[in-house]
C-alpha cells in the first residue's frame, strides 16, 4: 500500500495504534456477564491520519487488498456495506451519537494483527481509529470509554454480537500482563504472565467472521437458558447450581455448562498465575479447549488436531482454542526456552496433516 503522502498529498498529523490481544482463557463468558483473561500480542493496528475541511471522510486500508482505493462517504451518511469499512463508518456514525464532535478526515490503516484468526483485529481498528480521532479532534475520550464504544460499534452497527472484552484489551491491555476483567462490573485487574514460560499463539490459517450466523447463534441460545433459568445473566449461576442447568433442553444445557465452568476455570487460573502453578495453568487451557470443543461447539477439526499436537509436547503445559471459534488461534504455554522450537515442530505437523486448504502461521513468538 502507498504511503500517506502519496495517497492524499499531505502528510498525516497523527499516527495512533492499538495491539491485538490474545484471551489466555475466559471464552463466551464476557457477554454473560463473566470472567476473561486476555493479553496483548505483538502485532498492531496503526491510523495515520489528517483533519479535513469539510464532512468527508477517506481512507485506505492494508487489509483491502484486494481493492487498495481510496473509499470515501459524508459524515450522518454513514451505511453498513458488510466490510471493513464498517468499523469506520460505525465510529464516526456513533461518536457524533454520543456528543463528540468530528469534521471530515483522511485515514491510512495498516495492520499485522491478522483477520479472523480470534485475535480481535476488529477492536484494535477501532480502538486504533478512536485514539487517533481522540488527538486529532481534542476529544475527552477516556480509554474505558473508547472500549465501551468499540463494543457498541460491534453490536449496533457492524451487526457483531460481541462482549466487552475485545475492545477492553485493545485499550487497556499490555503484554507483560494479563488483563484479569469483571465483564459484568468492568473492574480490572493486572496479572503478571507466569515466569517460567513462554506463550505461544498459533494462527491455523482458518478464518472466521463474528457477524456471521455461529457466533450470533450461541449468544442467543445463553439468553434463552437465562430466560428459562429466570436469571439475567449466566454470571448469576456458580458451579453448585450446575444440576439445575444442565436440567435444561440441548444444547441449552451444554452451553450454560461451558459458560459457568469457564468462569470458575478463570479464577482458577488466575490463582494458578499468582501461585507460579504452571502445572496447573495448563490443566485449565486443555479443559477449558475441551468445554469449547464439546459443550460450547466451536472448535472445528483444524483447531482440534493443533491442540492435540500440543498434548503430545511434553514441553507444553496447555493449548487451547482462543476467540470465538469457528477456526481461528490457538494459545499455548511451553517451558521457558522451549517456546519458538515447540512453535514450529507443531506447525511443521500441522502443515503435513491438515492439508492445503489452511495457511497456518506462528505469531507469537514473533520468527523472523
């Protein structure tokens, strides 16, 4: 893609950025109102961008590859087209919503944090766009705000169902740490990432896409087991009421079973992370990948065979599914040192077993 220069004939004024995260564990339990464990990775969106004059808004994007033009709309014209140009569109829809002023601009996006792999390129561009408007526009945007309004932007203009999760650790998170959220209360806490180990992340090359149906389909069956249930939210519910949900018709049962015992597998973790209990970290992720696989439903073969080679390293304390399904990252954690050979002997097998149609790539650790 063409610099900023080229593309508008002035240089931006303002270059923000915003990582991707990966969910150490904690998956579907944010939009119940539960637990999460994510942390930032390496590779980020970044905004260059310059004010306008007028209400028109450009931009140009590196994930466009195949169509690397310049795309402009009017600002309170904004239309949901079904492609990445609705997270732009959805905040500038909503921050004029919202009492934050804008003018037109030009924007140059370009990003590493790779589409569909589970690893929430979404809410870094959006959270990337907001930081960048933020300065450029002077706007009292405070980084809990923006997380609140990256979610929104999901939810009522993409048509994304997504929780607060995502758009949390595009604004708040760091990679030393991993961010321990109360999606219910919002409150936050920093957890340091265990010494002894070194975090892997697995791209299967398997894309998903969260506004398509799967997604969507889960989400709305924990609203109908709340609704039976008579509670609000899957948070409302521990382990010891599990009886009663699992009481409930399939795969009602089998969802809200995932949903409750991952929060309990969070706060275990957690625990396990303070205590230094590598151990027992690992346990959590493959029964927690389990849960995914068999209560939740939305592991799929590739992810499966990525984690079972996982299984079988004795350098790997646990492997798991990370995001939301449908293909996508696995997350693992391998003994300190250990963690950029385990990374590729469980690409190299992965490649000569699950065929041509996938393009894996190992993103963290970063290999040169």
């Amino acid at each position: 893609m063409q610099d900023f220069q080229s593309l508008f004939g002035r240089i931006p004024s303002v270059t923000a950025e915003a990582p991707g995260r990966v969910n150490l564990i904690g998956e579907h339990t944010d939009y119940n109102g539960g637990f999460v464990l994510p942390t930032a990775i390496p590779q980020v969106t970044r905004v260059e961008l310059a004010k306008g004059d007028g209400s028109t808004v450009s931009v140009c994007s590196s994930a466009d590859s195949a169509d690397p033009s310049i795309h402009c709309y009017q600002l309170g014209e904004e239309r949901r087209q079904g492609r990445w140009l609705d997270f732009i569109q959805g905040v500038t829809w909503l921050l004029p919503l919202e009492g934050f002023w804008l003018k037109g601009f030009s924007a140059r996006i370009e990003s590493n944090v790779p589409l569909g792999s589970g690893l929430s390129s979404s809410a870094s561009l959006t959270v990337a766009l907001m930081r960048a408007l933020r300065t450029a526009f002077s706007l009292k945007l405070e980084d809990m705000l923006m997380a609140r309004f990256g979610q929104r932007v999901e939810n009522e203009f993409v048509g994304a169902r997504v929780g607060i999760m995502d758009p949390m650790a595009a604004s708040l998170a760091d990679q030393g740490t991993a961010l321990f959220l109360d999606a219910r209360t919002l409150e936050f806490e920093r957890v340091p990432l265990p010494a002894g180990s070194d975090l892997i992340v697995l791209d299967s090359g398997i894309s998903h896409q969260h506004s398509a149906g799967d997604y969507n389909t889960r989400r709305s069956e924990c609203e109908k087991a709340c609704a039976l249930l008579g509670v609000r939210q899957l948070r409302d519910f521990s382990i010891r009421d599990l009886d009663r949900v699992e009481s409930l018709p399939g795969p009602l049962g089998r969802r809200a079973r995932h949903v409750i015992t991952e929060n309990e597998r969070v706060q275990q973790a957690v625990a396990a992370m303070r205590a230094g209990d590598l151990t027992r970290l690992g346990k959590l992720f493959y029964a927690s990948h389990d849960s995914m696989r068999d209560d939740y439903e939305v592991s799929i073969p590739e992810i499966d065979l990525i984690v079972n080679l996982a299984r079988a390293e004795l350098d790997v304390y646990g492997a798991r599914l990370t995001g939301g399904g449908f293909g996508g990252s696995v997350v693992m954690l391998a003994r300190i040192g250990m963690g950029r050979a385990v990374a590729m002997r469980i690409l190299d097998a992965y490649v000569k077993r699950s065929g041509p149609q996938a393009a894996p790539r190992i993103l963290v650790p970063e290999i040169n």
